[in-house]
C-alpha cells in the first residue's frame, strides 16, 4: 500500500500509550505536538463534557433541582460528565439567580429573603439531585459567588471616599460619612453553621449611599482595593454590591470553613469560581490548596475570568501554578463574529484563543447565561452557525473541556416573558453532536483548514492520549458558512477501507466509500456541518435511534403541558424596592 499524500494544510495531535508523541512518519504528516499534559477520559474511557445547568431566563418557579435530577440520566446517556450547576446559596431575594449573594451556608434550608428556598428549590432537593447525579456517574460543579454579599439586614454609617468609576484608582471627592448596607445578622439562620456576623469591617467599598440615596462607587477609610486584580478601570476590584475583603482575616477563615462545610453538606467534585479577575489573586490561589488540602486535589476548578486576551489568561493560569481552568472568551466572541460576519474566513475561528495555547486549562463553550440576549456579555451566535461551533469544542483533539449550554438542548423563556425559545433545530441537532463526542471523536486527527468557508477535519478512532478506545472509533467532520454544496477529500485511516459512511445528522444524503488508502470524498450542505461516520459500526444504532427528551419543563402544571406563559414569573410587588436599582 502505497504512503498517503495529505495536504500541506493538514496536520495531526496524538499521543503515545507512553504519553509521547506519536509518530505520523507512516501518514507523511508532521504533528503539531501537545504543549500540556492531556486530560485523561473518564473512568469509562470516555471524553468528559460538561454542561451548564441552567440559563439565566430560568422559571424562578423553585422546581430547577428536580427538573435537573429527572434530566440526569438522559444527560448520562447523553456524554455528559459533569453539570455546572447555579449559585445555590441564598440570594437578596427567593426569585433571585444567585449571583446577588446573601448567605452562602443557606443553600434553601431557612427563612429568609422571602422564603425557605431558593430559586432553584430547597437544600433537600439539592441534595437529592447531587446524589442522582453521584448514580449516573456525573460530577455537580458548584457556582460559587465569593466577590461581593447583596441585601444586607441593616445599614451602618462608615467613613468613605468616593473613586471616579472609570478609574477606580482616582479619588473625586473628601472622605465623608455614608450610609452603606453592610450589616448582616442571618436572621433565619442566626449562628448555624457559621458564627461570623459580617458588618462593614469585613468590606472594601459600595456602591449606594442610602443616606444620601446616590449611587457611586465609594471605598472605606482604611481600607485599600486588592491590588492582585484585573487592571480593567484602573483597578477591577470592585464590581457591585458590597465588596468583600479578602484580606480580613474573619473573612478569609470564614470562607476556608465554608468550603469544608459545603463539601460535607452536598456531594460535589469541584467549583465554577465566579468574577475571580474581582478579587485578590494571591487569595484564590490560597483557597485553591486549601480545597486541595482537604476536600481533595481531584476537584474540577473553573474560573470566570472574563476577558479575550490570551496573554492575560495564560498569565493568570501559570500564576496559580496551572490549577485552574479558564472559560475561553475570545472563542466565544469569535463563534458570534463569524457566525453574522459576510465572507468570514473560518480558518480564523481559533486566533488569538485560549484554547489554541493552553487547551488543557480551557473550557470551551458557544454560550452561556451571560452571553444571552439581554444580558451584559451578549454574543449572540447565529442559529445555522451552532452545530460549526459545537462541532469545533466537541469533537476536536486537544480541545480543553467543552461546555454545552442549557438553552441550545432545552430552549428557554423569552426575557421579555412572553413566548419560548425552542432548542435549535428542534432540539435535535445538537444532542447528536455531544453524543458524536462520546461514541466517536477519539484518536489522532487531521485538520483540512485550507479554504476559507470549508473547513474540516478527521479522528483516526483507536488511541486517544494514549488511552485505548472502542474498535471502530473515527469520524470525518466537514463544515461550511457558504452558499453552496462542498465537497473535500479527507483522510480516515486505510483501516477503514471499503466502509460506507453516512452523515449522523442527516444534514447530507448519500454515502461515502472510504478507498483502499483511507481516504473519502465528504460533503457538507450549505451553511452547516456534517459528521461523517461508519453506518455499520456497532454503535451507530444508539445515535440513529437516539430521541433527547428536551421538554424539560413538561408535565409539571397539573399534569398538563406548560405553556410559555406558565414559565413568566415577574417581579412579586412584595419584593424590596432597592433591588430594582442594584439588580444583577
């Protein structure tokens, strides 16, 4: 058999059983070795993938616990292997997100802020959701909100100065006396679990003064911004609310402790740190081996460090000595550029990314809560682009942790609150593609990025980061932002000569007859993506037959389907006035 010509455009990852790289002399193509040490599949051999739990449209109906508990085993079945689940501690107010902290030991269990529970619904169905997920072999990331506290119990008078917003560095006025919200007694809860009253001792600064009722921002005398921080606005230490100081040694103690508490409390392998380029660095790189120390080096430790700059995020990384994993931002906003721009070369989609350098501490993802419309970080991605961008996060070699996000399996409500957004293309589409990466997206791989609006690329199957797969493994994976019906010859492995392949999402008709050197001649529709895989393989079957259930909100009003009316949960007229002013 004679050697395969690849195209100069193409390339190939892979690594040896002995964790070196792997010779691709045999294929006459140079790999593009790894830079970090790869992530290993989990204990089933199978590509980790995790999923965002929620969005933040979420019906604010207290039932979010049990609906995720009851979608756990589909979730499984579906490759997921970790659930980043929402801020479960107490917020200013029962129908709150979460990210307006109140109490982090109230996870639901006391009465306060409005009720016992929370959005999301009490600690007991937490509970009993985190154990579900313990059965189904899937790990609960926590979304832990330790930048700033909301709606405290009483207002203190503290001596302040105010700071010029865009430069937080730059004083605008003479120290004087404010009143700020700092006080808090946990009336529901008192002392359980934690003794520590915070009072505005335990803060840096604010951004309201109730005596006065203007809104600036405002440090404490004596106090001093983190200097460890993003240098956005001068100095990002302070982002809303009441900002916590790191530095307090009540404070610090406090939070170490909690770790260990909440750990005892629900059944979690790790955290999704939120807003940490707010607070203190050297702090968090502290409370990361605190959490090594004692809950256990194996926890999964995300940040939200958003920013698109690279060379900040891999400066951030190496400072906490590669612990932590970051979201890629820039991806993000790359997808949504590319997905609207006109003649948008997509060879283009991975500069200046995180995961390009560092893939082993990204976590890649197309959306989030924040990015949807509406929200601050909006970025939309257009609908024919989505199974483009989840196509390159899932199914790609070397391609950190992807992340697929609550709203493209199961929709959401409106934010206006009138009507519901269907997951796209009916909900199909997408649950293939992570399905894809469990059964098929292993072994070494072949990038075909030689034309600007038809990319492409092939797994060989068989090894994976020197971990051994299922015979059979391998897929080819072809996508276009053009007009026209595409074709490209692509690699597979002469292993799988005389195999007839067939597009698994049924984009493209017809079947591919892989030559006697491995090769294929793929195809892709229009504006799509296709992945191309064996129709005879023995797993077909499982993603051919395959149904997602994304009705996640079925059957949960007297017994009857709910209506996008039904989801809507505006504002109750009891809800205190000030939160409409420092609303998330």
């Amino acid at each position: 058999m004679g050697e395969p010509t690849i195209p100069p455009t193409s390339h190939c990852t892979g690594m040896a059983m002995d964790g070196q790289q792997e010779s691709c002399q045999d294929l006459g193509i140079q790999c593009k070795p790894m830079a970090h040490p790869p992530k290993k599949p989990n204990a089933a051999g199978e590509n980790p993938t995790m999923f965002q739990g929620f969005e933040w449209y979420t019906p604010a109906d207290h039932k979010h616990w049990n609906r995720l508990e009851g979608a756990l085993p589909s979730l499984a079945s579906l490759g997921i292997t970790s659930v980043w689940i929402p801020p479960a501690c107490k917020a200013s107010w029962y129908t709150g997100n979460g990210y307006d902290v109140y109490d982090i030991y109230d996870l639901g269990e006391f009465d306060q802020k409005g009720a016992r529970h929370t959005k999301w619904g009490t600690k007991e169905e937490l509970v009993a959701m985190a154990e579900r997920a313990e059965q189904c072999g899937v790990t609960i990331l926590f979304d832990a909100v330790l930048n700033h506290k909301a709606a405290a119990d009483y207002s203190e008078e503290v001596v302040a100065v105010q700071v010029d917003p865009k430069n937080r560095e730059e004083v605008v006025g003479e120290p004087h006396a404010i009143e700020a919200w700092t006080g808090y007694d946990f009336p529901g809860r008192g002392t359980t679990y934690s003794p520590l009253r915070w009072n505005k001792n335990h803060f840096t600064g604010i951004d309201y003064d109730h005596k006065t009722k203007k809104n600036a921002v405002w440090k404490f005398q004596g106090k001093e911004w983190a200097q460890d921080v993003d240098e956005e606005l001068g100095n990002y230490d302070y982002l809303m609310f009441a900002d916590i100081d790191h530095s307090d040694p009540e404070v610090r103690q406090d939070l170490f402790n909690w770790v260990q508490w909440l750990a005892s409390q629900v059944r979690l392998g790790g955290f999704r740190l939120d807003a940490i380029k707010h607070y203190s660095a050297s702090f968090l790189k502290e409370l990361i081996a605190h959490i090594d120390r004692t809950v256990g080096r194996d926890w999964f430790i995300v940040g939200e460090y958003w920013r698109e700059e690279q060379s900040v995020l891999s400066k951030f990384i190496n400072f906490m000595d590669g612990r932590i994993s970051l979201f890629d931002v820039r991806l993000v906003n790359n997808f949504s550029r590319l997905s609207f721009q006109d003649n948008a070369d997509l060879r283009t989609v991975f500069d200046g990314s995180l995961v390009a350098t560092m893939p082993n501490n990204a976590v890649t993802l197309v959306a989030n809560h924040d990015t949807m419309e509406g929200q601050s970080l909006e970025a939309p991605v257009a609908e024919y682009f989505l199974p483009i961008a989840y196509s390159l996060i899932l199914l790609r070699a070397d391609c950190g942790i992807p992340c697929v996000f609550y709203g493209n399996l199961y929709g959401y409500p409106r934010p206006d609150g009138h009507g519901f957004v269907e997951p796209p293309f009916g909900g199909e589409i997408i649950p293939k593609i992570v399905l894809a990466r469990k059964l098929y997206a292993y072994g070494r791989q072949l990038d075909y990025f030689d034309d600007p609006h038809c990319i492409g690329f092939t797994r060989l199957g068989g090894l994976t980061n020197g971990y051994p797969t299922a015979v059979g493994s391998g897929l080819a994976v072809l996508m276009t932002n053009g007009w026209t019906y595409t074709t490209k010859k692509m690699f597979v492995g002469p292993e799988h000569a005389g195999e007839r392949w067939t597009d698994l999402l049924h984009v493209c008709c017809g079947e591919v007859v892989i030559d006697r050197d491995g090769w294929g001649d793929f195809a892709v529709a229009p504006r799509s993506a296709a992945i191309w895989v064996n129709k005879q393989d023995g797993r077909r079957h499982e993603i051919d037959n395959y149904v997602f259930d994304h009705d996640i909100y079925k059957r949960e009003r007297n017994n009857k389907p709910v209506t996008a009316d039904d989801l809507h949960h505006p504002r109750l007229k009891t809800e205190p006035v000030w939160m409409t002013a420092m609303e998330l």
